[in-house]
C-alpha cells in the first residue's frame, strides 16, 4: 500500500518535471530563460540584444548553435582559454576617453537615450531627480547592458569603467565555430 503511495507521488513528480522542463510558451513565444536571472525570456532576445536592431542573429552562422549560459562575476576559464566566441550581460559606470567613439546602445532602459550611442552611464537629465532609492538617497545607477565578446573588449579599451559587475552571458563551444 505504502509503495503504491510512493509510486504513485513519483509518476507525479515525474509529470511535473518533464513539464517544467519544457520550454513554456507565451504569446507564441518560447520562454527557455527565467527572466528574474536573466533579464530576458528567451534565448533568442538574450541574443538579440548584443547586436544592433536590425541584425537578426540567426544570419549569423555561428550565432545559432546552441549556446551554454553561465552567471557569476567573471568570464569561464573556458571563454578566456579556448578564446570562444560569446555574449555578456553587465553592469557598470563608463565615461568615453577623450578621442574615441562612443558605440554602446542602449536597448533596455527608459533612463538612456534610446538608438544613439552612450557617452556615459548618467541618466538623461529629466530622469536625474527622481533616481533615488526608497531611502530618499540618489540611486546607484549603472545601465545593464549586453554585449558581444570583442564588443566588450572594445568597450573596455574605450571608456573609463569602474564599478563594473558581470551578471551573466552565454558562450557558444568550439564545435559551433567549425
């Protein structure tokens, strides 16, 4: 009777799991990424978002293998070793050194001017008196922003960063490069 009981919970867990595993579906869209961790509902958005608006990455053979994602503060040993190609989501405050070209966009905040490139990482000027926390004090306010590996190369050499915290990204295997 007991292992009845006890197989009967298993089959149900079983059924649990294999749904929660499949992709859930929303407006038609596949949602495989819990947005709360990283801050997008789908691969393809979290793709999307290293490349300019019109770019769509699965033109871009390398793009569409299937990517492993990762969180923490730095790069995986293997990105850094194997030099794969791949995407990171971050956070940081950045000025442009003097002579270079400001080339990040902006794609997820009201508080930055949307498709021109960021000089720096303050809010535009309407949004600065009400960036404040539940405190009253004026809010840490580092744009997240997500970018391709050379991209975030580049953005280094180019602006003066500080405070820059990693979130999360995605790497694509050598065996997508081939």
């Amino acid at each position: 009777m007991e292992t009845d009981a006890k197989q009967a919970e298993t089959e149900e867990f079983r059924r649990w799991l294999k749904e929660v595993s499949r992709p859930a579906k929303r407006a038609g869209r596949v949602c495989d990424l819990d947005r709360k961790l990283y801050g997008c509902a789908s691969r393809r958005e979290y793709i999307a978002r290293a490349f300019p608006a019109r770019t769509e990455p699965d033109s871009l053979p390398a793009w569409k293998t299937e990517p492993v994602f990762w969180r923490g503060g730095e790069l995986p040993a293997a990105v850094r070793e194997k030099k794969l190609l791949y995407l990171v989501r971050f956070r940081a405050h950045f000025q442009i050194r003097e002579g270079r070209q400001p080339f990040v966009m902006n794609k997820t905040s009201f508080l930055y001017p949307k498709n021109e490139p960021l000089k720096d990482s303050h809010p535009r000027a309407e949004y600065g008196p009400f960036c404040r926390n539940v405190n009253g004090d004026a809010a840490d306010l580092r744009p997240v922003l997500t970018l391709t590996g050379g991209d975030f190369e580049l953005f280094q050499k180019s602006y003066e960063v500080s405070e820059l915290e990693i979130l999360d990204g995605c790497y694509f295997p050598e065996e997508s490069l081939s």
